[in-house]
C-alpha cells in the first residue's frame, strides 16, 4: 500500500498514492492507515487523496473504520484533495456529516492546526 505519512503538529498527514482504493486494496488500505495511525503520537488523521480517482463501497467502510478508531483515542479525521468522482460519492452517501472534508491539504491543516 502506498501511503506517504508525515506528522505535522498534533496531525498524521497521511497522501494516499494509489488511483483505486477498491474491493482488491481496501483491507491493506485499513491496515495501513491503522498502523500508521497507531505507531504514533498524532492525535487527528488527515487523509489526502489527491491521487485517488476511484473508491468503492468497501474502500468508503474502510475509512469509516479507520475514522471510528481515531475517534476512539480522541482525534478528527479530515479527507482533503478530492477528485470529482470520489467528491460525487462522499456527497451521495452524505460522508460529509462522518469526515470533515476539506478542498486541499492547506485548508484541512488550516482547519486542524497542524
């Protein structure tokens, strides 16, 4: 799985370099994010999936996942960057009320404080 992570202040930056996050990827996806998440001292999760093109059903309960363990240890997690296809499935499946989603990296590290 290719993920870039960064800790920036009390934030993981996490740039997701894949195109389809689907039914083939969406577990190591999760575990992932997970382990990343949990190696360190981050306590919000900011997911940039500018390169993203594509997310399936499994990949969107991947994130909420993901999303309920962060919350379990007190932290947000923001989505950010996200091409139009992936943008129309968040809004259809009104993911915005679970993610605070954000148009770029600049903006989700403005609206976190990192």
């Amino acid at each position: 799985m290719e993920l870039n992570a960064s800790l920036e202040g009390g934030c993981l930056l996490v740039a997701v370099g894949i195109a389809e996050v689907d039914l083939t990827v969406s577990d190591d996806f999760k575990e992932a994010l997970l382990a990343r998440y949990n190696a360190g001292t981050a306590v919000d999760l900011l997911l940039d999936l500018s390169a993203v093109k594509f997310m399936d059903s499994k990949a969107i309960g991947a994130m909420v996942s993901v999303r309920k363990a962060v919350a379990a240890q007190g932290g947000r997690m923001g989505i950010c960057g996200l091409h139009p296809h992936v943008a129309k499935i968040i809004r259809v499946v009104t993911l915005g009320a679970v993610f605070d989603v954000f148009a770029d990296r600049a903006e989700a590290k403005a609206g976190y404080g990192c």
